[in-house]
C-alpha cells in the first residue's frame, strides 16, 4: 500500500493561529503556532487586517508544517476562525478594510434596534433562530453603510476567516451553512438558506457565497495559491467552518446533548441538538454536520480578565494560578461580573461592564486572580441554566482550550456549575477538528474516540456548596449596577479621542 499521506488543518484565532498535520491513524506528526494581535481602534471595536493576520498567518504555518511532513504527502486542507466576522471585499476579493470581528466587536448597538424594530424580533427569532445581539453579522453590515458608505458601495462579496482561505486558496466563493446560520438576521434557520429579503433589505449589491457543509469539498489548490503556500497543486479544500465549531468536531461533541466548553479569551459553550431550539440570550444555529443543530452561548470576555490581570499585577500565568489555587473558593469575600467588554449571552448588554464587589485593603493578587476564574464560572452556570430551560439536554460536557491547562479553573467551574468536563488529550484542538472535517470529507470517516481519547474527568468537590450561596447574588450585582454600568460605558465612549489613546490590542 502507498502512502496514506496527511490532512492539514489550519486555525485563524483571535490572539493567534495554529496548525496541525494529521496521519489516517489521527496522530499528529507536526503542529505549529503564530501569535498575533487584535487591533482595538475604538472602545467597543475588535478588527484583523485579513492580509497581514490570516494570510500571512496561513503562509507561515503552512510552509513550517510542510518542512514536517517529511516524505509523507499533504492530501487536504481544512481552515476555520473566528467568527460570524465581517470583511466585505471587491469582486476580486480584495479586501476593502479589516474585518470586523465578531461578538466582542459592540459597534453596532444602534443598528441591532433598528434592525429589530424593522423586522420584528419573533420574526427575527423565528427565522433565524436569535434574537439581534452584537453576535449577529447583519447589524454589521447597517453599520458599513451608515458609517463607511464608500466601503459599503464598492462592497460585491461578503468573506470570514475560513472562507476568505477558500478563496485564496481554491478561487472558489463559498461560506459553510454553520457560519452563514450566525449570519442573523440573513440566513433562514429552518430552509437552510439565505433569506433573500433580508439581504436586500440590508446588503443590496453583494453576491452572497454560495453555501456548503465543513466537510464539503469545495475546490481544490491552484497553481498560485501551491506557490505561494507551498502545498501540492490540485489537493482538496474543504468549506471550513467558524472555530469553535471546528473545535467542537474536535473532541466529538457531535450527538443530542453532548455539550463542549471553550476556555479561551472568551468562554464558549457549544452543545448539538436534533433540531432547532431558540432560546432567549443565546444562539440557535446549524451544526457542523447535515441534520444537525445547535445551542451557542459566548461570553465576551474570560481568559482576556486574566490576561489584563497578569499585565496589571505582573507575573506568569502558572504562578498566578498556583497562588489563587490556595485561596479558598469565594476569594475571602470577593465577587467579579466578569463583562469587561459588555456581554454576549445570556445577557446581551454591549454597555456592561465588569465589577469587583466587596474588595478591601487586605485582597491582594491571588484573590483578584481567583474572583476572575470564579466569575466566568458564574458565567457558564448562568448559561447553562439558560441552554436547560431552551430545552436542551446535559448528557456529556468536554472541557477544551489553553485555560483548561492547570486544573484550577476547570476545577472552579465544574464546582459552581455542579457537572462533570471530560478533559481530552488534544485539549486546543479548533485546528485538529479541521484535520477532523477534512479526514471525513476524504472519506476517512475517523474515530474520535481513538483520535482524542479522555485522558481526564473533573467532578464537583465541596466547594460547591460555598459556591452555591454565592451564584445569586452574582446574578443580582448585574441588575443592581446596571444603571451606573451603562452611565459609565457612555463617560467611556465620549472620552476616548484618537490624540489621548493609543490604539490598544488585545493579544
């Protein structure tokens, strides 16, 4: 028998990029990694210049994992990223400015009301699955025109992460039926379609890609693109899909009620479903797979409060962590709303902001430290609650991403939720489910069970009790601050100027 070959799998991140190769056995021979930033112009905006973050990401790991694949051959190539984002390009593809990115991106608060009003939110919901929230693409798109009309009118194609790698790579226009159902209020839910009159209605003038399946082949490698990457001329791409889908496809979080949790620099919960399930403040959408659904929850800020922790305090994220480690759950009277940049589900507030209540002279690094982990696991309680009451199930909870490293804040979040998280081996895994998507749509059909074996399972210990008699009142701080919340994310935005802030990154 000849050579089995390899699957490249590529992951375009918010504060960086990963690569892997894979062999049929879903081992993986050779993974690279290239940080980079996030730029932050405004308060409230998140964008990536496409060209210098995606493309030239793309190029870098793919030219260091072919000088590891030795003598095997690259056979596919599957890409996924952040997303639902907004980058509008001419008809050549170019793109026209840098993409907007998505949740943590609050710019378009005005037009997710008018949107609403327009349409009707049951409608939008009914349609599409969510409710208008600064998630949805299509407020995005209102804000470009309202904005940046010079941009909007020469706008003729609508690209994310993944798909904007398609297009580079293959010439071929195309976006998955995962990422286009986060296109609210675009794409119709239940027809598994674009919905012509919204588009109109919000995006006249641009050719929407047409629509496949992650595990779709949808081109193969150019002659240009093979020169300029590196790979083999002719080898197939797959459409691709938004990261944590990938991610998700990772760890096998694929059957009714399976349920992945996504320790990044935002929280994200992903849990499949037989069919559709809207609930209030969370996301309805298409799986990664024909005939399946998901529910979507996403916290706008997580790992991002310990980075701003460590930058503020100093230190190293291990010693960090060792030190709240020893400070006993409840952080000696400390309760932080973790909604530093606003939130996403299941609050969808922009204007939130982040609190630390009850702080005093005596609480030094290690409990801010521990507060943060906390107050993202009251995060993942509140939106599990709210996937249970939209109907959805609790049969198995997977535990993925850089923050699951350590075991403190997995340990802190399965106490405060009261669940199990199956820790896998491949724990930052959006660009090995890429490997994943593109092995199925080879016809490979892997194991994940084989391929990503659970090396670990946390239970709830007896902190959950203390936790238990802190969580209400993390879910009242919200509604007793909210007034002073919003006044001082209005004081915020009206002081920023370009002459008295530096453009800021989120890394």
């Amino acid at each position: 028998m000849g050579d089995p070959g390899l699957v490249l799998g590529i992951d375009i991140g918010t504060s960086g990029s990963k690569g892997v190769l894979v062999d049929s056995r879903g081992a993986v021979v050779a993974r690279a990694a290239r940080p980079h930033d996030t730029s932050r112009p405004r308060p409230g905006w998140y964008e990536h210049d496409a060209e210098t973050v995606w493309w030239q990401d793309f190029l870098a790991l793919t030219r260091e994992l072919s000088a590891g694949a030795g003598d095997h051959p690259i056979i596919g190539v599957s890409a996924s990223g952040i997303g639902p984002v907004l980058l509008p390009a001419d008809a050549s593809g170019k793109p026209l400015r840098p993409a907007i990115l998505y949740g943590v991106d609050t710019r378009a608060f005005d037009e997710i009301r008018e949107l609403t009003r327009e349409f009707g939110e049951e409608s939008i919901v009914e349609r599409g699955g969510s409710a208008l929230g600064a998630q949805a693409v299509g407020p995005k798109w209102r804000w470009l025109a309202k904005h940046e009309p010079e941009v909007f009118a020469r706008a003729e194609l609508f690209l994310m992460a993944s798909s904007f790698l398609v297009l580079r790579l293959t010439g071929e226009y195309v976006l998955d039926h995962h990422s286009a159902s986060q296109c609210d209020p675009m794409y119709d839910l239940r027809e598994g379609r674009w919905a012509p009159d919204r588009v109109a209605a919000i995006a006249p003038g641009v050719e929407l890609p047409r629509l496949a399946w992650p595990t779709e082949v949808v081109g193969s490698v150019t002659a240009e693109a093979a020169a300029e990457t590196g790979l083999p001329q002719g080898i197939p791409v797959t459409a691709g899909t938004v990261d944590a889908w990938a991610e998700a496809t990772s760890v096998g979080v694929t059957a009714p009620g399976d349920t992945m949790l996504m320790y990044g620099t935002t929280m994200f919960l992903i849990q499949t479903l037989a069919d559709p399930r809207p609930g209030p403040g969370l996301w309805a959408t298409r799986g990664a797979f024909p005939g399946t659904y998901s529910l979507a929850a996403g916290m706008a800020t997580s790992g991002a409060i310990t980075d701003w922790l460590r930058d503020l305090v100093g230190g190293e994220f291990g010693e960090l962590a060792a030190a709240a480690d020893e400070v006993p759950a409840g952080s000696r009277g400390l309760l932080l709303l973790p909604y530093f940049a606003g939130e996403r589900t299941p609050v969808p507030d922009p204007d939130a902001r982040g609190i630390i209540a009850g702080l005093t002279t005596s609480h030094g690094r290690a409990e801010l430290y521990r507060a943060a982990l906390e107050g993202t696991a009251y995060g993942v309680r509140h939106n599990l609650e709210a996937m249970r009451e939209a109907g959805g199930g609790t049969r198995r909870f997977v535990a993925v991403g850089g923050g699951t490293r350590g075991g403190v804040w997995t340990r802190i979040v399965s106490d405060v939720a009261r669940i199990e998280q199956e820790i896998p081996a491949e724990t930052i895994g959006a660009a090995f489910g890429d490997a994943v998507l593109a092995s199925c749509a080879l016809g490979r059909e892997p194991d994940i069970e084989a391929w990503n074996p659970v090396t670990e399972v946390v239970r709830p210990g007896a902190d959950a009790d203390v936790y238990d008699e802190f969580y209400p009142h993390y879910r009242a701080l919200y509604q007793s601050t909210v007034d002073t919340a919003h006044f001082l994310a209005r004081k915020n935005s009206l002081a920023f100027t370009p002459e008295n802030s530096r453009q800021s990154r989120l890394r």
